[in-house]
C-alpha cells in the first residue's frame, strides 16, 4: 500500500535528506515524490542538463530509480547550512553494491537544498557531479564548499 505525500512529514532538513537518500538506494519511487517540494524544484544529474520543475525532475527520478538493484548510498557531510527555512547541504555520495560495500563503483559530490512547507521539509534541488581525478585536501574541500554555501545562502535567502 502507497502512502500519499500528506502522509509523509519530515520534521527536520536532516530527516528529509535520510529519505531522498533511502529511496534513492530502495528505488522507491513515491517517497521519492513526496519529498520533492511543491514548487521551484530543480536537478542536475551528474553529466547531465539542468532539470527545472517538478514533473521534469520527478520524471527523471523515476527513470534512475527503475535501474536501481540492490545498491547502497554512503553519505559524508561535508557542510551543512540551515536558515530561514532554507538548508542547503554539501554532501560526499559513495555508491557501492550492497553484496559487496567495500567495492566502491562510484563517487560524487552534492549539493541538496531543501525548504521548509507547510507539510515539513522537502527537496528544493538537488545538484550532483562526480569527483574529480585531481586530488584535493580535506581541507581544500571544506573551504571550497564554506565558500560555496555562503554564496548560496546569500543568493537564496532575501
């Protein structure tokens, strides 16, 4: 049985993220549409254009979650920032088979924006890119994104 997206309430930024991140790995398409927001929803896929709107975006989330099997999703949060109803999360994905999640097959790194409504937090956007083959510094990595999300949050929130 289906839930309908009143159903779901994501009290926190943190709780919606742990549910984009499980339907991801379970393909679970309909928590995957409850949690997008109601309106300005956007999405860059890695090596792929930009996505706007939330038929656009749930159309190629539908499209993703038809080829999942049996993956997991390790998550390392490399920032996170949370104001006025805006948080915007910079986080590492790691994608591994789950009979063997030592071997990793891919990585990338995201940025996820997620916006407080009426019905609790949803995704706003999602932007993804894989990592480079360059080598950067943790700490190379946490100024870059400190950088980043202070820019964002400027251009976000009026």
């Amino acid at each position: 049985m289906t839930k309908e997206k009143s159903e779901y309430y994501f009290a926190t930024a943190d709780e919606a993220e742990a549910a984009f991140y499980s339907a991801f790995e379970m393909g679970d398409k309909d928590l995957m549409e409850a949690l997008l927001a109601d309106e300005s929803v956007s999405c860059i896929h890695p090596s792929s254009i930009p996505l706007v709107g939330r038929d656009d975006v749930l159309a190629s989330w539908d499209q993703i979650l038809e080829t999942i099997t049996e993956s997991v999703i390790k998550i390392d949060v490399i920032n996170r920032s949370n104001s006025k109803g805006i948080a915007v999360h910079l986080v590492s994905e790691t994608f591994a088979d789950s009979h063997d999640i030592d071997t990793e097959f891919s990585q990338a790194l995201a940025t996820n924006v997620y916006i407080h409504q009426k019905n609790g937090w949803r995704l706003m956007m999602h932007h993804a890119s894989f990592v480079s083959d360059g080598e950067f510094s943790d700490e190379e990595l946490l100024e870059e994104a400190e950088s980043l999300m202070d820019y964002e949050m400027s251009q976000t929130v009026h």
